[in-house]
C-alpha cells in the first residue's frame, strides 16, 4: 500500500494486529485516498465474547490504540 509515498506493507501491520489477544484473524487492504492516494483498511475476526451477555472482546478505538503504540503513523488502518 503506498499512502503518501511511504510504503506500508500489509503483512506488518496485520501481524500487529494479530498480536492483540482478542484478535482471531485479519486482512490488510488499500483503499483509495484522493489526498494521500490510498490508506490502510482492516478487515478483523475476533474472539467470541466470553458469555453472550458480554460486550465484545475489543472495540474498533482499542485495536486502532493498539496499532498506534506499534506502528507509525501512516501505517495505523484509517478503517
């Protein structure tokens, strides 16, 4: 993916996110940016909450907060 010049490869970044425990499985992709010609995108599985009245194992704002305490700037998924 090249966001703004700067290369990002999808195989770092989607073994940042895999790292995270509530992470089962994910995929990285580009998507087309007009102002920085393609962004970062994350396609994630997570674990099932431990019992069904349970919220989710993480939110989209926990594993991007993961992503940003790992990754360059660029680099964190915009979706």
């Amino acid at each position: 993916i090249l966001v703004g010049g700067e290369n990002v490869y999808c195989s770092e970044v989607e073994a940042v996110l895999q790292a995270h425990p509530a992470v089962v499985q994910v995929a990285v992709f580009g998507l087309p940016n007009a102002l920085l010609g393609e962004v970062a995108a994350a396609a994630v599985v997570l674990r099932p909450p431990p019992t069904p009245a349970a919220a989710s194992a993480a939110s989209e704002a926990e594993l991007l907060g993961w992503c940003r305490e790992r990754l360059a700037h660029y680099k964190v998924p915009a979706k």
